[in-house]
C-alpha cells in the first residue's frame, strides 16, 4: 500500500465502548489516504478486542498497547512517532466525525499548511443535545500567513486546547522541541506556539468533529490542569505579548476566589486540593482563608450556586452541562447521601 496522506492519532485507555464508537466513526469515512494508530495505555478492558474487531474490517488501522501509560504528552507523541502519514490528524477517543469530515480535511491537505485547526459541534455526553453548535465562533474559513502568527495565536489558542481539532504536519511535529512540554498535558500547544510557523495556518470554519461534554478522562485533575498547568504554559510563551497572553489565561487565576467556587461547583476543588497546591504557595492571609473556606464549602451547594449563576446571570450551556456532569451536582450529592434511593 502507498503511504498514507492523513494518519488519526489516538490515545484510549479503558474506555472501550467509547473508543469502538468513535473508531467506527472514522473508519466509515476513510479511504486509502487514511490510516488510523490507536495507543492503548494499558487499558484493563476489553480495548484489544474492540480494536481487533475493528482491524478486520480496516487493515489500516494499527494498535500499540503499552505495558504502563506514558502520560498523555509522551502517549500522543508515541502515536505521532508511529505515524506514516504526511499529516496527524490528533483525535481524541470518545468523540465523533460529522457526515464529509474526512473528505473535507483531505480536500485541503494539498495547500501545504503547517497546521489545519477543524471546528467542532458541542453536544451533551448522549450526543442527543447540541450544546453549541460552533465551539470556535468563526463562520468563515480562516488562512493565516507566517506574519499573521499573532492573530492565529489570539484566535485558536483556547479552542485547540481541545487536542481533537488540531491537523498538523508531521515533520513540523517532529522538528520541534517535545520533552520540555511533556507533563503540561498540552504537549500540542507546546509544538505549535513555541515559535512562530513557517507556513500557512488555516481554520475551516464547519465543524467537522462532535465533542462529546462532560465526558473528560482528566475530569478528576481539572484544577490542577486549568488553574496552574495550563496557565503556566501559555504564559511561558514569551514570545507573544502580555496582552495576549492575558486574554487566553490570568497568569495566577487561584488568586480569584470566584474562580476557586466555580471548580469547587464542579468539585474539582477541595480540602485536598488546597493542601497539596495552594497552601504551598505564598498568598496573602485574606486570600488563603478565602481560599480555604471554599474548599470548605458543601460541594452540593457550591453546584447549586454555579447552576443558579449560569442560568439565571450569565448563561452559559457548556457551563451548565460541566456542573450537571459532575461528581458535584447536587441531584448525585443527594443521591449518595441517601444511599442511592434518590
């Protein structure tokens, strides 16, 4: 077989029933200009004979199961190293291909761009609710010159955070710095801002990919990925002015307390949490008691809060759908505590 134009990287680990949908989903609309390379972390579940079942029907389909996860920096950069294609498509394995997405993303793949951004359609876990119809709000295709890095950085940066919508290049993959941005959780972020590109970007503006919401492996490390990880990142682009970093990520967003009652809403945030990432640092005495009490807060009514808020004050259906898929609404609050009868 010829090489590939187009390789699917995917990461899974014991999310076999999601992973089968989602594979399913590509394979339907591949063609011979497609591989797909799937990287199991170690998965307990029956992953193997969902993928095997899969490369019967696809023999373009090619799986490496680890003896132990890497981390999602290392494990996407595994998959990418075991890539043929001309271009990695980095998908994630519980989301879903609308109707033309692989034909639309290989119509483009001739104008050489280092990097294609594809946007994307929210849904609820079911896939039965749109939550947002355009996560990236731009309703024309977008091509950015080498010049023009700024404006793509103010535009994209947030929304690839989302690892499923980015297309890139594989040797500019390959040609960059890698290991400093393992760890961040945002191996990718890393790759692409870290200096400025040499070619076109582009962004079509269709939304091609259903994001599944409220369905996140790292649901259980939010905090420390968005409030200290992810700042940290952005702001170590130094390359890029203040003001725009500013836009994308408050260089210490713990020091607002409202920002602490919102993880704590989606009890992402705790007593624990405090502990062992806040108190180590240095922070006025009002701010760590405000801090403190926050983590002290019945999660069930911080969620109640939050819902209130973004229903009533500042509507937000992404939001709403974080909060009622959290371990914190108050309805699985209740729940636990009467033991399931509610």
């Amino acid at each position: 077989m010829s090489a590939p134009c187009l390789s699917f990287c995917i990461l899974s680990l014991n999310r076999a029933e999601l992973l089968a949908q989602t594979l399913d989903a590509l394979i339907a609309q591949a063609t011979a200009e497609v591989e797909i390379v799937v990287v199991d972390g170690a998965s307990t579940d029956h992953t193997p004979q969902v993928v095997a079942e899969r490369q019967a029907r696809f023999a373009r389909l090619r799986y490496l199961r680890l003896a132990q996860k890497g981390g999602v920096d290392q494990d996407y950069s595994r998959a990418v190293a075991l890539a043929q294609g001309e271009y990695c498509w980095l998908f994630s394995d519980d989301d879903l291909l609308k109707a033309g997405a692989v034909a639309r993303v290989l119509q483009a793949l001739p104008a050489g761009d280092d990097v294609i951004v594809v946007n994307a359609e929210c849904r609820d876990a079911s896939l039965t609710q749109v939550v947002q119809a355009r996560r990236l709000p731009i309703v024309g295709d977008r091509t950015y010159s080498p010049a023009e890095n700024l404006w793509f950085f103010n535009d994209v940066v947030y929304y690839v955070s989302f690892i499923g919508a980015l297309v890139i290049r594989r040797d500019l993959w390959e040609s960059r710095d890698i290991e400093p941005y393992w760890g961040t959780a945002f191996v990718h972020i890393g790759i692409l801002f870290q200096r400025p590109l040499e070619r076109t970007a582009r962004v079509i503006a269709e939304p091609l990919i259903i994001i599944r919401l409220g369905n996140a492996e790292w649901s259980a490390r939010a905090f420390e990925i968005w409030i200290l990880k992810w700042p940290a990142l952005i702001w170590s682009f130094t390359h890029y002015p203040e003001a725009a970093r500013a836009k994308v990520a408050a260089r210490e967003p713990w020091r607002k307390l409202t920002t602490l009652l919102r993880y704590r809403a989606r009890g992402a945030y705790s007593l624990g949490v405090y502990n062992k990432l806040l108190r180590p640092i240095i922070m006025p005495a009002w701010q760590c008691a405000g801090a403190w009490l926050i983590a002290c807060l019945p999660e069930c009514v911080a969620n109640i809060i939050g819902l209130l808020y973004y229903s009533l004050i500042r509507h937000s259906p992404i939001e709403l759908v974080d909060l009622r898929a959290s371990r914190a609404y108050y309805r699985k609050c209740l729940a636990r505590l009467f033991n399931g009868v509610w």
